[in-house]
C-alpha cells in the first residue's frame, strides 16, 4: 500500500485507478494497535489505510544513520 509522502503530507493515491484520495477518518492507538489513517478513492470507492508511527520509525533510522557521531 503506497504512503503518503512524509514532507509533503500528501494522501496516498489511489492503487487502482491513480487518482488521489481522500481522509475520511482515523483510527486511534488502543494497546498495542497503532495509529491508522483511512483514506478512500471518490472515483473507485477503494479504501486504504496508512500507518504513520510506523512510517515515522523508517525515516529516524534512514536520517539516523546520515548524522555524525557526536565526540
């Protein structure tokens, strides 16, 4: 499932037909359940979910791993 970008915090498109979706609602935290936003596709009707937290997690590893040590 596409994600939107982390910069730019654009909904994901659609993975069907390509044309962008829309936010219709979250699901919040509960236990170990994390955050998910749903979107859906006015065109096609498909409904995509996306996971922020775990989005969030690759970008610090991948900008983690470009920092200096510090001395």
């Amino acid at each position: 499932m596409p994600a939107p970008h982390p910069e730019t915090g654009l909904p994901p498109r659609c993975e069907i037909c390509g044309i962008g979706t829309v936010r219709i609602g979250k699901l919040p935290r509960i236990g170990l359940r994390p955050l998910v936003y749903v979107y859906k596709c006015d065109a096609c009707n498909q409904i995509t979910s996306v996971e922020p937290e775990r989005q969030e997690e690759a970008i610090r590893r991948r900008s983690g791993a470009a920092r200096r040590p510090r001395r």
